[in-house]
C-alpha cells in the first residue's frame, strides 16, 4: 500500500513520458514540463504511452526517490491530456485510488482488478 501525509502535493503530468528516464530524467521533467520545482516536496507522477507503467518522483530532503509500478494486466486510469493543461494536482486519498486499480471518474474497480 502507498500513502501518503495528507500535506504532501501531488502532481501529476497528463502527457506520456518515456520509462526509460530515471532520476535525471524525471527530474528535468518536472522542471521543465510541469513547471515545478522538483526539490519543493511533492510528488510527480509520470505514465507511459500505454499506461501500463507509472513512475513517482519524490524529493524527501536529503535525496530523491523513484518509485515504479508495472501492470501485468490492464492499464491505468489517467486524466486525458490536452493543450491547456501540463499537469493536474490531486490529494494523496486519489493518487492511492489511481495505483490500485480504482477508476476515479466512475469510482468503481477496474475489471482486471477485481479478484
């Protein structure tokens, strides 16, 4: 399970990027696509063209964390991106909803979730 304090900010970027990048990757990601500051504490979630892979970049204070998830089965729910916005902010409640397979448009399991 991931969670987290409900004071962190969580951004998540509405275009694909590409799952090769790794911490230097993302971090230019961050400053330049989402226009944030990748060392101000929060949260950046990133997806793959097929959404079936997402990446979290989390600067904790003395370094940065990258977290990976892949699906074996299914794809991930993800905002559709458009031109007028970069990025959308969500509550932590949300980004653990989205990583476990939850829908949040409609608020119900996935069919490749349920057990």
């Amino acid at each position: 399970m991931l969670a987290f304090p409900a004071a962190v900010r969580i951004f998540v970027a509405v275009q694909p990027v590409d799952m090769r990048k790794q911490f230097n990757g993302l971090w230019s990601a961050v400053a330049e696509q989402l226009a944030e500051d990748p060392k101000s504490g929060a949260v950046f979630c990133f997806i793959n063209r097929e959404r079936t892979r997402l990446k979290l970049l989390y600067w904790d204070g003395t370094g940065v964390w990258v977290l990976a998830k892949r699906l074996e089965k299914g794809r991930f729910s993800w905002p559709t991106p458009s031109e007028a916005r970069a990025k959308l902010a969500l509550a932590p409640e949300a980004l653990a909803l989205l990583v476990g397979g939850v829908e949040l448009k409609h608020g119900s399991l996935k069919p490749w979730y349920e057990r």
